[in-house]
C-alpha cells in the first residue's frame, strides 16, 4: 500500500487487509508515519516527505536491469513499443510516430517494417532506434525509458539515503525535527509568510520556526530533488 490516506472511508480497505493476512499474506506498506493502515504491515517502509519519486524510480532501475518485467503485456496493454520521434531542435520532437491515419506505428520484427501499433497481428519491437521513411529518427518508449532508468543515479544504493528514512533504535527517525535545547516562546520568523504567531517555536535551519509551520519549509526542502527526476 502506498500513499493512501487514513482519512478517507477505509472499510473495504480494513475489510480486505483482515483477509489478506488471515489467508497469510504480507502487507508492505510506504508511508512516512506507522500509523493507520501502516501499524498492522508486515514491513513499513518509512519514505522521506516527498521522495516517493525517486523510490518508484529506483524500483523501475532495478526492474530493467535485471528484466523484471512482462514483455507480453507491455506490448499488449501499454505504448511501450511505440515509437518517438528524436530530432532535438525540431518540430515533433518527442512525439510519436504516426502514419497518414493519425495511428501509432511500430517496428515489426516479423516483418521488418513499420506498422500500425493498434493492429493485433503485429509482432513490436520493445527495444530499438530506426529512421522513419521520413528520414527522421525514432526509437521506442521503451528504450527511452531504458536509457534513462538505467542510469547508476536511480540504482538503490544511490537513493536509498535520500528516499528512505534511516531508523535508530535508540533515537528514532534521523530525519526527525531536531529540538533546541530548551523550548522559548518568540514570534515565528519562517522563510516564508510569517505566520505572526507567538508559541512554542523549534530550531530548524538557523531560525525560529512555530510548531504549525515548521514542516512547511522541510517538506518544501524535501520536493526540491524530485523535479530533477520527473
């Protein structure tokens, strides 16, 4: 289970995960909190605010690097096999492929030619780089996908510390708002709109912060990295 609210209407959920594990399956979940749903999993992953990307794309690293993943259904069921333009600079860059019908092509292995990709006696290409009878050059989504996912950037051992939450057992989530020494009362002097208030405050980042907007600036902090990677 991964990002589902505890707040929503959650009996068919309940309801399921009783006989998931009465039938002894494990449930894993991906939560930043072990609360919810979270407290009966068998294994909690304890995902960093906002780097649920970069965990899903370490997991599709892993998946094409060690082929971990249905041919069949992905040129049945998905755009895998299609194929996309490259011609950096150029009108259509990075879109597909298409004949005089506005339909998706593909490479035919069987055949070696282009064909339409929604046609069901075809035989696509998942991996490939081709040039069009137009002259330009395409290659499939797959392989695109290939050569970026494949990058030692997403593999575990480079994410791992950024996506996952390291625990400690004596103190708990690393990650965790670190406290001052001793708590003070002054006005919130945060990054962003300040909030005006007056309360208990915790040191973060060299600055007062009040304790309902002290995430606000973590989280914002934490989603940085991601854009790098969508």
């Amino acid at each position: 289970m991964w990002g589902v609210a505890e707040d929503h209407s959650s009996n068919p959920i309940k309801i399921g995960l009783e006989k998931l594990k009465r039938r002894g399956g494990k449930f894993v979940t991906v939560n930043p909190v072990r609360t919810g749903y979270s407290a009966i999993a068998d294994e909690w992953l304890p995902i960093k605010p906002g780097m649920d990307g970069l965990l899903a794309m370490s997991m599709v690293h892993v998946l094409l690097k060690h082929e971990q993943f249905d041919y069949e259904f992905l040129v049945r069921y998905t755009n895998a096999s299609w194929l996309v333009v490259q011609t950096p600079g150029q009108v259509g860059d990075g879109l597909f492929l298409r004949d005089e019908n506005d339909q998706p092509l593909i490479w035919d292995i069987d055949k070696e030619a282009f064909k339409n990709g929604m046609d069901g006696d075809i035989a696509p290409a998942l991996f490939g780089e081709y040039v069009a009878p137009d002259g330009r050059r395409v290659k499939t989504v797959m392989s695109m996908m290939a050569e970026r996912y494949l990058d030692e950037r997403y593999a575990p051992r480079m994410s791992r510390w950024n996506a996952v939450c390291r625990l400690n057992p004596s103190r708990g989530l690393r990650w965790k708002w670190r406290t001052s020494r001793s708590r003070k009362r002054s006005s919130c002097r945060s990054n962003g709109p300040t909030c005006g208030a007056a309360s208990t405050t915790r040191w973060w980042a060299a600055r007062w912060r009040c304790t309902r907007c002290v995430a606000l600036p973590r989280i914002r902090t934490a989603s940085i990295p991601v854009a790098q990677f969508t």
